[in-house]
C-alpha cells in the first residue's frame, strides 16, 4: 500500500492543539473556504487540566446553553475522577484513602471508567495498569517536582502496582483496592470518557458537525458540513507543538495518541517521559515515539493509546487487528510509520519526506 505524501498545510481545515495536534490555529484553504462556508462557534475552558476546546458547526441561533451542558458534564467529571486535589467530591481520591481497609460507594459514571480501566489491564495482562497510581506520584513527571527515584524506592513501590486487588462489584457499584498504599489513577482513560459524554451531549443538542478536543482527546461528529471528512493534523514527536507529520481522515470517529513528547523531564542528559512501565517502574524504553489509536469511543482510543505503546510494536499491532472497528499508527525512533491494515491513503497521508511508511498489517 502506498500513501501518497502532501507538501502543503493548506488544504486543512482544521489543526487541533495539545497532544496529538497542532497548535491552535485555524486553515482554510481558498476551495475548504468556500465549500465550509459558515465558520464555526468555539468555546474553550480549563479542564482536566488541559485545554478543553469544543467547536460547533452547524447554524445554531444558541450555543451558550449547549456549551454550558457539555462543560459542566466535563467538570463532574473531572471532580469525581481526579487523584490531584482533595476535591470533596472525588470518589477516586476517596477509594485511595481507603486502600486496604473498606470498599467505596461509587457513581455509575465513575464505576464505568474503572470497569473501563481494569479490561484495559487484562487486555494486557497488567502491561496498562489502572492502579499505576503509586510510581506515578514517585515519579511527579509533568510536575515542577518530577525526579528519578532512587532504585530502592521503585523496588519497594512494586507491589503497590497490581490492578488484580482492585475488586468491582458491579451489583453494588463499589470499588475496593485490597492493598494499603495502593492508588487507582485515571489519567490514562478519564478524559476519553468525557470526551464522549461532551460529545453525546452535542448530539442530544441536535449538534450534527462538531469537534471535541480534551487536551488532545478529539472526538468529532459526523463530517464537515459539506460531507467529506474531517482533517486532522498529527504532531511530529520529533518536532516543536505544532509541527504536523501527517493528516488524519475522520468520520464520526475519535482520535487519540500517547507519544513521548507529551510529558517528560531531563535528568543528567536524558530524557524520562510519563508513559511508566508497570512491571519495571521506569519510563518504557522501546522503539515506539507514538501511538494514535482510530476508534468509535475515546475511551477506548484512550485507553487503548498507552496500553498499545506498552505492549510494543509488533504485540500492539497484533492486538489492534483482533478489535473491530479500531485502527493503529505508530510512529518509531528510526522515522518508519507502521499502520494497521484497515488504514489507508484515504484515512491517513504522511506529509514528511524524512517519515516512511514501513509496513501494514500485523508484522510477522
């Protein structure tokens, strides 16, 4: 399979911001212009704690009701997921204190994320670990504390590492961590989930041209307007923000990537970024620089997005190949582009000489 390679920006519609896009701007090109006529309305809050940017495109007389719907959904979100604040309301900080000793009353919404969470680890057989929580905070990358702990302290942190002592009870909508010390972290999966409940919203608002963009979680609504696919430009990991490699088609789809670029510090000439190992508790060294998952549900993409770049490449492609509707592609150390099979030039087109495109399919 060939993709065919273009030299110029000008053609997209649309470039996103933060993780897996570019920064904020907007461009038309003279035809996108004329044939995307009417511009679109864009709010923008502090959520998650990232950017939250929402863009509707159809002709609506009122947006500010429908806006205010979506954020405060992403805002009840963030409050009863986050392990960051002692936020009253924060059922996920409440089930930490309690490790070891009760189990927890639950939301549904929160109890769906941490079902979410743990298939995600045994889908990998522990390599995405939804009770990743303490080498995180041992961590702090993405913080003004970030450090490399001593050995000793990841050796000792381990066993606190083990999503099998987390107990759902479905029935009851409780949680239990087994273990004192343990620390369930959502942060690889919470902001898919409300990227889907933002955009589910949208639809129930009669919103049928729309992007949703969680810090780089993107969810978009159907198509452009004029019915050909939205076009999103993917960072180059090697590049400044803002320095695209590729465009990626989408179609009532969601887009999310877990790279290397995204959170790291440097200690002593070299780079430790936030994708942690869960068998090992050091940044995963592998060939991998990012993962963009292509699926229905961003909580999937995002889930999907670290467990992928965790598992390698050659596993993560086999296990992209065995989920229906989901697409992979990997971006790795020596410049190759690997994609699934179900991916195309009409899905994705490199816009770089330097990237190559490698192989498609699972490698053998």
């Amino acid at each position: 399979m060939h993709l065919r390679k273009i030299s110029s920006m000008s053609s997209l519609i649309f470039i996103l911001s933060l993780t897996i896009l570019l920064a904020g701007c907007t461009s038309f090109s003279k035809n996108a212009a004329d044939s995307q006529k009417n511009e679109p309305v864009v709010e923008t809050e502090f959520l998650m704690g990232t950017i939250v940017k929402i863009s509707i495109y159809d002709e609506v007389e009122e947006t500010d009701s429908i806006f205010r719907k979506a954020f405060e959904r992403i805002s009840d979100i963030e409050e009863r997921m986050t392990i960051n604040e002692e936020n009253e309301r924060s059922e996920i900080i409440e089930l930490n204190n309690a490790s070891g000793k009760d189990s927890v009353k639950v939301s549904r919404d929160t109890f769906y994320v941490l079902e979410k969470g743990k298939y995600f680890s045994e889908l990998s057989n522990g390599k995405y670990d939804i009770t990743i929580g303490p080498l995180v905070k041992l961590w702090n990358i993405g913080t003004d504390e970030a450090r490399v702990p001593e050995e000793t302290e990841i050796k000792n942190t381990l066993p606190l590492v083990n999503y099998e002592e987390l107990v759902l009870d479905k029935e009851h909508l409780s949680a239990q961590l087994n273990v004192p010390g343990m620390i369930v972290d959502l942060g690889a999966i919470a902001k898919g989930y409300a990227a889907d409940e933002a955009a589910r919203i949208l639809k129930e608002e009669g919103i049928k041209h729309a992007i949703v963009n969680i810090g780089g979680n993107i969810a978009v609504l159907n198509t452009r307007t004029d019915g050909t696919p939205w076009r999103l430009g993917l960072q180059d990991p090697l590049k400044p923000r803002g320095d695209y490699m590729g465009i990626v088609m989408l179609k009532d789809q969601t887009l999310v990537t877990s790279g290397t670029y995204e959170r790291y510090f440097e200690s002593n000439g070299k780079r430790y970024h936030h994708i942690l190992n869960p068998e090992t508790g050091y940044p995963e060294e592998n060939s991998i620089l990012s993962v963009s998952i292509l699926t229905k549900d961003s909580i999937d993409a995002d889930g999907l997005s670290t467990t992928v770049f965790l598992l390698g490449l050659e596993k993560g492609i086999e296990l992209v190949e065995e989920l229906p509707d989901t697409e992979a592609i990997f971006i790795t150390t020596d410049k190759k582009v690997y994609v699934s099979s179900g991916i195309d030039e009409e899905i994705f087109q490199i816009t770089r000489d330097e990237y190559q495109l490698a192989k498609s399919g699972v490698i053998k």
